[in-house]
C-alpha cells in the first residue's frame, strides 16, 4: 500500500527523497536555481529519466552555503 505525505511548503525533510519536480514546488527555487546549486556541490541522484534530491543532502547544502540573515 502506498504511502502519502502531506508537505508543509518549505519545509524539506531530511528522511526524506524528492523529485526535481517537487523540491522545486516546495522550496519554490527553479531549474537555474538547482543548477547553481548541483555546481556548488547539491549532490542530485538520478533514477532512470527522473532527478531525486535527498532532504538531508538539502540541509546540509543549505547549512554550508545558506547565507544567515541577522533579524
């Protein structure tokens, strides 16, 4: 039986795999985005014709490179 999971939008899971496709929608970053970031080290994970992008490589990406914003 197949398993759904409801995204609260911007919220990437660390146990969690997304299609290009939905890390896009969640994050709302697009291709060119996701291109920067694949050549700033973003590993992306191919699976036949689809790109996967795994959460905790996301956060880990995003701790390294993420630019802090002081409030």
């Amino acid at each position: 039986m197949r398993q759904t999971y409801t995204f609260t939008p911007g919220e990437i899971r660390s146990d969690s795999s997304y299609t290009q496709a939905e890390f896009e929608r969640i994050t709302g970053l697009g291709r060119a985005a996701i291109r920067a970031a694949r050549r700033r080290g973003l590993t992306v994970r191919r699976v036949g014709r689809t790109n996967y992008i795994i959460g905790r490589e996301w956060n880990d990406y995003l701790a390294k490179f993420g630019e802090v914003v002081a409030s």
